[in-house]
C-alpha cells in the first residue's frame, strides 16, 4: 500500500545531512512492497464479492420463502456459494419433499422461477444476478447425465471425425456441455435461437 512507501520516504528525508551513509531502501524493496499491496487489494476484492454473493443468496431465498408460503409448498432453502454465482437450493423439508412441481417439463418452469428471483434479487440490490436456482436436485441430476452425453458425443465426434450437433438445450446444460467438450481438448459452440438453442461439438484440426 501506499502507506509503507510514504513510510520509507520520511524514513531517508529524516537521515541527518552529516551522515556520509544514508540509510536506502533495500533493493527491489518498491517492488516487493507493490506486490504486497496488490495482493492485499485482490484478497480485499474477493472478500468483498464473497460478501456480495453471500447477500444475493439470501435476498433469493427470503424472496422464495414468501412465494412458498403464498403456494403452501414445502421445502427447506439452503444458500452457497460456487466460484462467481450465488448458489440457493430448494431441498426436501422435514415435512415433506421439496416440491417437484416447480422443476417442470425439461426443467422450463425451473428455468423461469429463477430469472424471476433473479429480478427480485437485483431489484433489491440494484446489480444484475447470476444465481444458480436448483429444486430438488433436478439440475445436479441433469448435469450427471449431460456429462455422460457430452463424453459420448465427444467420443463419435473424435472417431468420425465430423461435427456433431446435440439437441436443444437451457444455457444452464450447453455451459456444462462446453466445459466437458474444453476439457476432452475439442471446441464447441452454440447455435440456433432460444429456445431451440443447440451446442454443435467441432472435431479437432
């Protein structure tokens, strides 16, 4: 920080003017004392954004309490955090199973109920929201079986040695289909309109 290079300043401006050796920062010090700073402010930032997820997690999840208590539905609300994204999970109650209902065909009323408590997320704290909304472990489920899909298509992609195009998919499984496709070496995009939005996986070369 600043602080200790204005402290090393006075430190030399205060050597006695008689004094044949004036005490001189170590060499590379500046450096050292940069990096120190820079370390301390990404650490700071990373608090900070911690933070901030922490808070939308629970914005989300006073939100859908209300909303069950509207539907008197059942269900516990459990609140993480994942790298970049607020994580809120609608678990089994000890009253009774979360809710199966809000999952939907192909998880499309999932899909809506979470860019609705992501408005209401970012309604109360004025910053757009990426948070993660799962029920009933329906998307820990389908990204299982969508890595077992994508391993398979990366497979018959590599053999044949020709393009393969998956079929219609939320942004939620094309993100974990592009990351299986990175890891297995190939490349992949998404192509269409939503919500027939497909992932394409592309052979190497």
């Amino acid at each position: 920080m600043s602080t200790t290079d204005d402290t090393q300043q006075v430190s030399t401006d205060e050597q006695p003017t008689n004094d044949p050796s004036p005490a001189t920062p170590p060499e590379g010090s500046a450096d050292v004392t940069q990096v120190t700073s820079e370390q301390e402010s990404a650490g700071a930032d990373e608090v900070d954004r911690s933070a901030d997820l922490v808070r939308e997690g629970e914005v989300a999840a006073d939100f859908l309490e209300t909303l069950l208590d509207i539907a008197d539905l059942d269900g516990d609300l459990e609140v993480d955090v994942d790298g970049d994204r607020a994580l809120v999970a609608l678990v089994d109650s000890e009253d009774g199973a979360a809710p199966r209902r809000l999952v939907g065909p192909g998880g499309s009323v999932l899909e809506a109920l979470q860019e609705l408590t992501r408005l209401a997320v970012q309604a109360e704290t004025g910053e757009r929201s990426r948070l993660m909304l799962d029920v009933a472990g329906y998307r820990a489920d389908r990204r299982q079986a969508l890595v077992s899909q994508a391993r398979t298509a990366i497979a018959e992609v590599k053999e044949s040695g020709e393009r393969r195009e998956l079929d219609p998919m939320t942004a939620f499984e094309r993100k974990v289909v592009h990351d299986e496709v990175l890891a297995a070496g190939l490349t992949s995009e998404s192509e269409g309109a939503e919500p027939s939005r497909y992932v394409v996986i592309l052979p190497a070369g």
